[in-house]
C-alpha cells in the first residue's frame, strides 16, 4: 500500500524557517513527481510546489517562489519542502502527495503537517 | 481567481444522481486530465477521479468525463458518506502550476 508520512510541522514565528518532510512507501518513488498541497484554515486546497522524478525539474506556487524549496532524497524515498521567510498567511495543514496515471495530478495523500506562523 | 470554477454548494437526497462542474476559465489545460479529490471535515483527501478512471477501491456510483472546458463527477445513487467537499484540479502549462477549483460542499438531505 502507498503510504506517505509527513512530519515538520509547528509553530514558528513570522520571518521563520521550517523544513518539513515526506516519507514514501509502497509505489515507485524514483519514478515519481511528487507534490505538497496546503489548505489553510477554512479555505481550500492549493498547490505549494512539485518537483520530477530527477529532482531536476521543479515547480512552485508564484506565492512561495524564492521562499521554499522542494527537495527530494532519492535514496531513501524522501521529499522535503524547506520555508523560509515564512508569513502568516502560510498557516496551513501541509499535504504531501503523489501521482497515480498522470504524474502532474494526486493518486495518494499523506495526512498532513500543520503549520502555524505567528508570534 | 481559480482558474478552475465549480459550484459552491450541491445538494440531493440519498439514491439521486447529481453531478459536480469544473469549468476552466482559460484553455491553457490543454489534454491534461483532472483529478477529482473528496474531502471529509478537512481530513486528509481522497481521489476520486483521475480524468474518467476511478482509483482502486472507489465505488462505481463515481463517474468522471471531460468536454471541452468542463470536467464533471457524476454520483449515480447518492450516499450518505458522499457528503464531503469535493475539489477538482489540473495542470496549467501556462502557469506551470498545477490549479485547484475553489471547492463544492455536496451535502446530502
């Protein structure tokens, strides 16, 4: 079964950085983009950042760009997504997904992290 | 702006067939299929839908296609586990971002 664990989440004052972190199980990792979605607090879902098999290509939210960096570790089936300069409106449960017939849209959904910025 | 709009809210009574819309504002998705992600109480999501394939071990009520513009999920029979927030999402290679639609809470009476 694919499984996708997140950890990293917490609170962290505005200015801040956090490096969150995805575990991956169960489906071939090196083949895969993989993504992170977040959702804040009553809103819906966005897209935050994906990056390729290769860990060469990768994509980001206008938002976040020159601010977080998605990562990946091949070796040991891990994505990260390092934040820095975070904001308030950054506040939100982080999702780590992957693919699943179409590598740019989500097959599977790790539960989330939460983030909080505030001081 | 989404790039991607659906309703706000859709509701039926359990066994009806209703059917959720994301329209894209733009053409820039091209033929990249769109997923259709389930959400109960802000959980983690479910795919639903993946252009007009349902992952392993979604029910056969769920139905997906796309025309033009619109992509539809369609529930034929209605159950009272299907009440959840659903959203849609595809690429945009214009953008080179994946867009998500604001979301439809699908209740069910």
């Amino acid at each position: 079964d694919v499984q996708l664990v997140e950890s990293g989440g917490g609170l962290v004052q505005p200015g801040g950085s956090l490096r969150l972190s995805c575990e991956a199980s169960g489906f071939t990792f090196g083949n895969s983009w993989m993504s992170w979605v977040r959702q804040a607090p009553g809103k819906g879902l966005e897209w935050v950042a994906n990056i390729r098999h290769d860990g060469i290509e990768k994509h980001y939210l206008e938002s976040v760009k020159g601010r977080f960096t998605i990562s990946r570790d091949a070796a040991k089936n891990l994505v990260f997504l390092q934040m820095s300069g975070l904001r308030a409106d950054d506040t939100a449960v982080y999702f780590c997904a992957s693919p699943l017939n179409y590598q740019l849209q989500f097959g599977f959904w790790g539960t989330g992290t939460l983030v909080t910025v505030s001081s | 702006q989404s790039a991607l709009t659906q309703e706000a809210s859709v509701s039926g009574t359990v066994g009806q067939k209703v059917t959720l819309s994301c329209t894209r504002s733009n053409n820039n998705m091209g033929n990249y299929a769109v997923g259709w992600y389930q959400q109960i109480s802000h959980g983690a999501p479910r795919t639903v839908m993946l252009g007009n394939s349902p992952p392993s071990g979604i029910p056969d009520r769920f139905s997906g296609s796309q025309s033009g513009t619109t992509a539809s999920l369609t529930i034929s029979g209605l159950q009272p586990e299907d009440e959840a927030d659903y959203y849609c999402s595809t690429w945009d290679y214009s953008l080179n971002a994946v867009v998500f639609g604001g979301g439809t809470k699908l209740t069910v009476l």
